[in-house]
C-alpha cells in the first residue's frame, strides 16, 4: 500500500496539482517562445514540430526566470509550496525577496517550477487519452482498425493486443511516478531556494527581539500598576478590618483610598490590555503606557502610606520634562511606594519622603524616595522581586541609572533620567561608545 500512496496518495495529488499549476504559469512564457520560433522560421508546421516545440519550451524558461527576480514571487511561491508541496512553514522564508540573493534564489526556484511543472502538465494532457486509447484497443475492432491500419504489422498479432492493457495501465504508472519524483525534487528544492537567508534571519531576530522588548516593557507596566494597586489595597483593608467597630471614620476613609486606587488602576490596565490586543504598540508619542508626573498626587493620596512630597522645579511641565520621562518617572515613584507598602516600617509620624527635582543644569530629572527599614524577607516571594529590577531597566533605557539600598537608617531609592528622549538617546549613544 506504501507505494501506491506514495503515487496516488494525499500528498503525491497535492504535488501533482502543484506541477500542473506551474505548468500553467509557464503557458504567456511558452506562447512567446512560440511566436519568437515561428518568426524564425517553420511557422506552417509550428505545432506539429517536436524540436520547435523544445525550441519554444527553452525560449520560455529565460523569461521566466526573470520574472522570478520581482520581489513579491517569493512570497506567492512559498504559499503555494506550504500549502500544495507539504514543505514544514518553518524551513520556509516569509515575506518579499529583498537582497539579491533571495532574489537569486527565487529565480531559480520559479524557474524550476515551471520547468518541471510544463513537462508533467503537457505530459498529463496527452498521455491519459493514448494511454485509454491502448487499454481498449482489444475490445474494439473500430479502434483497432483506424490506429493499427498502418502501424507495424506486429501491433496485429493477439499476443500484442493481449499485452496492450497492460501496456496502457504501465503509461499510466508511469505518468504518476514522473509526477512524484518531480513533486519530490521541489519539495527537496524548496527549503534551499525559498529557504530564509541569512539577511532573512537576522531580520526575523530583529523583529523577535523588537517584540519581546515591547512585551517586557508591557509586563513591567502590569508589575508595576496592578502589583501597587494590590499592595495598596491590601494595607488599607486589613487596617479597616482591624478598626472596623472602633473607628468607622477611618473604616470610610480606607474605602475611599480603596475605591479610588481600584478605579485608577482598572484605568491604566485597560490602556495596557488595549495595547496588547494592537500587538503591543505604542502609540507615536510613546506615552500611550500610562500616566505621567501630573496625575502623582492622585497616586501619592491614595497609595496606603503617608508621603512628605517636596519637589524642585516643575516635573509636572511637558515643555521641562519630556512625557516618556514623565511617565518612566511616574512608574519608578510607583513601584518605590509599592516596596515601600510591602517592607517598610513607616507610620504617620514617619512617613515615606519623596523628592522629585528638575536639575537644569545637569539636564537632568532626579528622584529620592527614603522609607523607615522595615523586615525585608531573605528570599523573595514567589513571582516577585522583580521591581527594584524593573526600576533599574526603565532608567537604563533612558540613559540615566537607579540605585536602591539601606542609607543611613533608612531604605533609599535613587533614579536619574534624563529630561528628554532626545537626551536620553545621546546619553545612550555616548555609553555605546564608551563601551
């Protein structure tokens, strides 16, 4: 059964449909090389010329290969390959040819479609009706009286009309095992002419790495938001369940802090999400991530912990503090306060203090956040730890640096960023070329 599927299976049929249409593509190709042998001479017997018919065949296949340059082939080329040659998508390049070795590639490989793909498609036209034709030439004395009237007087004898099913039954196998091999030596072909080069490769590293740096980036903004959120909300309403019948006034006041963080961050998260179902795009100004310098005091009232907010200049000016920084900035306060919820010791008379100070003469947007020590645990918690990282990769980014650590009897957080983009970017720069 093997080898019959191997010749009329699911596969071998695909294949086969594959040659015929590149038969069909070569046909503009053929009918020119057609027109080019009959003005060169022979047009009366045109058709009915074996070596014309060659003569026209070799013509089409230079025309063709040029047409396989353009760059939009490849990708037509490689669809009809995955879809009709069982070639794994994987070994498969995507997109247009645009080096000239794709396009080097391409040519050849559309040229050998065409050219294997005319021979079977001509072949399968004619050879099916002579092969029937030979398969009934002993059940009918008509037949046999009009092809044989001056063939070989062999071809008369029982003994040859005998055989002749046989004969018409192997032109038929035969057919199907030209088809297959020539199915197989594209399918073979295929990964190395329309495979991905190394151009194509690094390409493709490109944009993998382009995503995974915006899905990190989106990670860190779901870290941050709901992880303080969380944090908050949590310290506000075991504080309410501990005073519940002792002070209502303050039971109220933690349902507010809870309700407000809760509908800000339900907020900020739908932005993300949103940005996630757009395949993570930001949007051209980079701040479609999430809020900037001026909505912190909506975030430092209902964050869980008192907070001594002094700032110098005016960070909260689009026209000083460029909005990604803002935003950056925003994060890193976030993620500070969020520490601060989960492992400082402050109360309300030792609250969190904060200092946000535009230095312009440094060029720079410095951030200083001190909370009391608290128990810090040895080991982080599962899933967590990641976000004095974090705050350290969004300054990075930027150009600028954090630091975070215990300093003279309290826990310090340090961020300097630039003001702009287009500072941060030279400061990237001026790194690179340092290092």
């Amino acid at each position: 059964m093997r080898p019959l599927a191997a010749l009329f299976g699911r596969r071998a049929r695909l294949r086969w449909l594959h040659l015929i249409i590149g038969g069909a593509l070569l046909m503009p190709y053929f009918l020119v090389g057609t027109v080019l042998v009959g003005m060169a001479g022979g047009g009366e017997q045109l058709f009915s010329s074996v070596p014309a018919q060659l003569a026209a065949f070799a013509l089409a296949l230079p025309m063709a290969a040029v047409t396989g340059f353009f760059a939009l082939v490849r990708p037509l080329s490689v669809a009809a390959a995955r879809a009709l040659c069982g070639v794994p998508p994987a070994l498969l390049a995507d997109g247009p040819a645009r080096t000239r070795q794709a396009r080097v590639r391409t040519a050849g490989w559309y040229t050998l479609h065409l050219a294997l793909g005319g021979i079977i498609s001509g072949t399968t036209l004619a050879l099916p009706p002579f092969a029937v034709a030979v398969i009934a030439l002993p059940f009918f004395a008509g037949l046999r009286e009009t092809w044989l009237l001056d063939g070989p007087e062999a071809l008369r004898e029982p003994w040859a009309l005998a055989l002749a099913p046989f004969a018409g039954l192997a032109m038929l196998v035969a057919l199907a095992l030209a088809a297959a091999v020539a199915g197989e030596v594209l399918a073979r072909r295929a990964p190395v002419l329309l495979g991905p080069t190394p151009e194509d490769r690094l390409a493709a590293a490109e944009r993998r790495a382009a995503d995974l740096a915006v899905r990190n980036r989106l990670a860190r903004e779901l870290h941050d938001s709901v992880g303080h959120a969380l944090s908050a909300v949590t310290l506000q309403a075991g504080a309410a369940r501990r005073v519940l019948d002792r002070d209502p006034e303050f039971v109220r006041e933690a349902l507010t802090a809870i309700e407000e963080t809760t509908r800000r961050t339900v907020g900020e998260l739908d932005s993300v999400l949103g940005l996630l179902r757009q395949d993570g795009e930001p949007d051209e100004e980079g701040t479609a991530y999430g809020p900037g310098l001026d909505a912190l005091g909506g975030l430092l009232a209902h964050c869980g912990v008192p907070v001594a907010y002094e700032r110098e200049g005016d960070p909260e000016d689009p026209g000083v503090v460029d909005p990604v920084v803002a935003r950056e900035a925003y994060r890193i306060v976030q993620e500070g306060l969020s520490n601060a919820l989960r492992h400082g010791g402050g109360d309300a008379a030792s609250p969190v203090r904060l200092l946000i100070a535009v230095r312009e003469r440094e060029r720079e947007l410095m951030i200083v956040m001190e909370n009391p020590l608290g128990e810090r645990p040895a080991v982080a918690r599962p899933g967590g730890g990641r976000g004095l990282r974090g705050i350290a990769e969004r300054a990075v980014l930027l150009g600028g640096r954090a630091e975070a650590g215990p300093y003279d009897g309290v826990w310090r957080l340090t961020a300097r960023l630039p003001l702009t983009t287009a500072e941060a970017t030279g400061t990237a720069d001026r790194a690179e070329g340092r290092g």
